[in-house]
C-alpha cells in the first residue's frame, strides 16, 4: 500500500516543461493599411486613428483583471506604442505619401 502511494505520488509530479509552451514574439508588429482611406478629410483620418488604436491593443496585449503591475506595463505600452504610430501617421498624412502601410510595433522586449 505505501509503496502504491509513492508511485502515486511521483506520477503526480510535473517533469520537466511541457512540450507545446511557446514564447511570445520579442516585437510583435501589427501593419495598419490606409490606401482606402482619403487622408485629407476629418474622417478619413479618424478612421485611421482607431485603426492604429486597435492595432496598438493588439501589439501590446490585454493585462488580466488581477495583475495590477501587468496593467501598468501595458498601459505604458500603449501609450509609447501609440505615440510612435501617430507620428508615423501624421507623416502619411501631411505627406501623403499613401503607398506604405504604417507598421505598429510593440515597444516592449
């Protein structure tokens, strides 16, 4: 019997890593395209500021509703990340340079 509860008990112990655990992409990056869009109207570049929002949630993740320092580094995320991706489109739009799409890039390593 005490023997039957040791197996048990080793069989119950986690070995090793699990075999499907994967890493998170270092940058990940999100491009957010714009040809669609007239740049030169106030709608136009509405629609692309909530594309780059969406865009910078997705890069930089959604902290869960218990990790009060996780939600402080991705609302720091957002916001660097989001700084970045407006000034890249505030190129796009005063240039007008249309033909490259704006790449969204999380600043977190």
């Amino acid at each position: 019997m005490k023997k039957l509860l040791i197996l048990a008990a080793l069989a119950a112990t986690p070995v090793g890593q699990p075999a499907l655990a994967q890493t998170a992409p270092a940058n990940p990056s999100v491009t957010v395209r714009h040809q669609d869009l007239d740049l030169r109207t106030a709608a136009g570049t509405r629609t692309l500021d909530r594309r780059i929002w969406r865009a910078v949630v997705a890069v930089c993740g959604t902290p869960s509703d218990f990790d009060l320092e996780g939600k402080n580094a991705i609302r720091e995320c957002r916001r660097e990340t989001r700084q970045i991706a407006t000034a890249k489109a505030d190129a796009v739009v005063a240039g007008a340079a249309r033909a490259a799409p704006i790449r969204v890039t999380s600043i977190r390593k």
